[in-house]
C-alpha cells in the first residue's frame, strides 16, 4: 500500500498546481462553449478595432494611391463658418468618389492634407485652398476660388467642382514627383504628361505608357489614359488622323469603359474622341453627360459640354458656359483647349477682335502651341490684324514647315459654313 501513500501525500503537497491546470481546463470549456463566444467578442473587441485600423491604414496604402486628409474648413464670421461647411461636406463627398486618390479619415494615415478658409463679402465668396505634403510638412500648393453668391446652393455647387477638380490633379502632380518608381507612381506621371501641352512633356510619355501597360494591360483607368495619349495631335497639334489610327483609339477608349463602365474620365474621354476625332457631336454628347450621371461635379464633363455648345449648338451660351468652369482648377491641355474655343466660338459670331484677344492670352499663358497659333491666325486674318496675323502664320511654319489648310485637322464646327469662315481667316493670314 505504498504507492498508494504516495500518490496522497503527492496531491497534498501539489494541491496549488493542480487548481491551476483545474482552471485552466475549465477555462478553455468556457471559450469553446456557446457562452465563450460572447466573452471572446467582449473580450477581444478593443483590439480587433484597432487591427481593422490598421488594415485600413495598409490597404490604403498598398493600393499606392495618394492619401488624403480633409481638414473642417474655417471661416472668421459664423455665416462663412457655416458656409465653410457646407462647401466642406461637399468636397468631402466629391472627393470620396474620385478614383485616383484616397480620402482618409485619419490624418496620421495621409500624404496630404487639404485646409481651405471661406470669406464672405456681401453677394461675393473667395474660398483660398492650399495642399501641404505630411512627409515634409511643406505646403507646396495654394490657389484662390472665386464666386457671385446669387443662389447659395449653386454658389457650393461650382466652388465644389472647382475645388475637387484642383485635388484632383494637384495631388496627381505631387505625387508624381515621388521617386519609389511603383505603378501608381508611374501612373501619376503619366497624368502629369496628358494635362500638359508642353510637347517634350507628352514625348517621355511614350516610355512611361509602355513600362505601364506591360505591369497591368487590364487597368481601366491606364487604358483611357493611353487612348487619351494616343489624341496627342488633336490636343496639342494639327495633322488629321487617319482611320486606322481613329479606330485604334476608339477601341482603346471601349476597352477602358469595357473593365469599368462608371468612370467619369473613360467617358469624358470617349466623349473628347468622338468631338475632336470623329466630329460626331451627338456621341459626344452622350458621353459628357454620361461622366456628368457618374460624378455630377466633374470638372472636365461640364467644360467639354460648354465646347460642345460653342461648335455645335447655341454658341454664346458655349462661350459662357466655359467662361464660368475655366477655372485654376483644370489641366493645362484643357484649360488650353477651352480659351482656343473660347476663341474659336467668337470668331464664329463675327466677334474677330474678341477671338484675338482670347487666342492672344491662351498664347500668352502656354506658349506656341499649335491649335492655339492656328486659331490666332484664322481670328486675326478676319480681324484684318496683319501684323499679328502674319507673325502667327510664320510661327506656325517654323513648327510645321509644310502645314497648309488641305493637311491639316478639321475643327469640330458642326455646320461647314463656319468651317469654311475659319479657314477664309487662316487664308488670309498668309496660310496655303
């Protein structure tokens, strides 16, 4: 009976340990149970909300896009208090449905940080936004928006479109400066080439498309971007496309809306193809108030659809139409474009001097470039302005020395009537 003294005098001196493995056991039952569930959630609940913050955090930045915080905007007096916030919640909103960036709500999680402050002046709003990079606490960007308040919801509605359209591609431009070399990097530069009118600009272009499209052939947005870059000549230069080329664009711009069919740009940019490439200014149409259906403050869907007005439709409506969206806001290439429509549509009702004036300050503001050249020497001939018609023509001719009237690219007049009074100013000019 030895062992079995033993083993009593064992449990007795052991007594504490086994309580521990007792309660040990017994609490395991309690987790697997139905009961342990609920103390597992209860328990575990702080820490699993600060893992999803973290999962957050990582996605966002995994994803490669530009981070960005949105501070409450600010404003001295109680109405620009509140109008500031308003005009925030707005933005905010805008911004959460834009593709290219990332809105956070954490500014520990940001690259950027957004900080705008309203003053109202009787029937006047003027809203200064500025950008600073949270790597470097650097602000590198500010602008000034300006607006009539006649009605107090369009008043937010316009600064809204401007001001999310500034982020838009501000953010895109700083972001392209990082050097990391990943895609969302190299898609940025990418948007800093389309926005530019700069011809050395778009000819780096060429490397950074290809080194994208063999990372993701399948991304819409890259896809809409290279049929954009393919429309090099209708933005930035004056030789017609051949059908070839059209319907390569064309089914680059498809394959874009095919991988996403709510892109405000892939239908802008299908809607920027079928005015400027085919003439068709029904498709058009269709296409920029699609982009408008998708995201109702789209800065680029409201410009080109006042473009649309000025060569196709009611043309003073057109005029003012892009008169009231050319804002800072918008890309150089764009904002090019509208001041040469601008322009163009002036020209159109017989206003030369006043097509001078604007093809003057599109010149005056972004250099040589060529539509721009064109359509001030075609406003200038008609104007009976020899001096600057003649300058312009043999602008024109250092840059292309065998340009003439035959070889180059319609403008999307859509009556031949006003076709034809274009390019009588551009004969007149001095051009063959």
């Amino acid at each position: 009976m030895d062992w079995i003294t033993l083993i009593i005098n064992w449990f007795d001196k052991n007594e504490s340990v086994l309580s521990g493995v007792a309660a040990f056991i017994a609490i395991i039952a309690l987790l697997l149970s139905p009961l342990g569930g609920n103390f597992k959630s209860l328990f575990f609940k702080s820490k699993k909300k600060t893992k999803q913050g973290v999962a957050s955090a990582s996605n966002a930045r995994q994803a490669g896009k530009p981070t960005i915080y949105i501070e409450p905007f600010t404003g001295s007096s109680n109405d620009e208090s509140s109008f500031a916030h308003q005009i925030n919640e707005e933005v905010r909103r805008a911004m959460a449905n834009l593709t290219g960036s990332v809105l956070v709500t954490d500014v520990a999680l940001a690259d950027y940080i957004a900080r705008a402050n309203v003053v109202l002046n009787e029937s006047r709003c003027r809203v200064t936004l500025r950008l600073q990079d949270q790597h470097n606490n650097e602000d590198f960007w500010s602008a000034r928006f300006e607006a009539t308040i006649d009605d107090r919801l369009e008043t937010i509605d316009q600064l809204n479109s401007q001001l999310s359209s500034a982020l838009r591609i501000e953010l895109r431009k700083r972001f392209a400066l990082r050097n990391d070399g990943d895609f969302e990097t190299n898609l940025s530069k990418l948007t800093v080439v389309i926005c530019s009118v700069d011809e050395a600009v778009w000819d780096s272009g060429t490397v950074i498309v290809d080194e994208l499209l063999a990372e993701q052939p399948e991304h819409a947005m890259l896809q809409g971007m290279f049929g954009f870059f393919l429309q090099r000549e209708l933005l930035i230069g004056c030789r017609l496309l051949d059908q070839e080329q059209l319907t390569k664009v064309e089914n680059i711009i498809q394959k874009s809306l095919d991988l996403n069919r709510n892109s405000d740009f892939g239908y802008w940019v299908m809607g920027y193809f079928l005015l400027y490439g085919r003439l068709d200014h029904a498709g058009a149409n269709r296409n920029f108030q699609r982009s408008i259906e998708i995201n109702p403050f789209y800065g680029l869907g409201q410009l080109y659809l006042g473009q649309l007005e000025v060569f196709g439709g009611e043309t003073t409506k057109g005029i003012e139409l892009c008169k009231k969206k050319l804002t800072i806001g918008e890309s150089d290439v764009s904002t090019c474009q509208t001041m040469q429509a601008i322009a163009a549509g002036e020209l159109k009702l017989g206003n030369f001097d006043t097509a001078t004036e604007w093809a003057e300050r599109a010149l005056h503001r972004f250099g040589n470039v060529t539509p721009t050249l064109i359509v001030l020497a075609a406003a200038a001939g008609l104007a009976g302005n020899d001096e600057v018609a003649q300058r312009t023509i043999e602008s024109l001719k250092e840059k292309h020395s065998e340009i003439s009237i035959d070889t180059m690219r319609r403008w999307p007049y859509k009556d031949d009537v006003d076709w034809q009074l274009f390019t009588s100013g551009l004969r007149k000019a001095g051009l063959g």
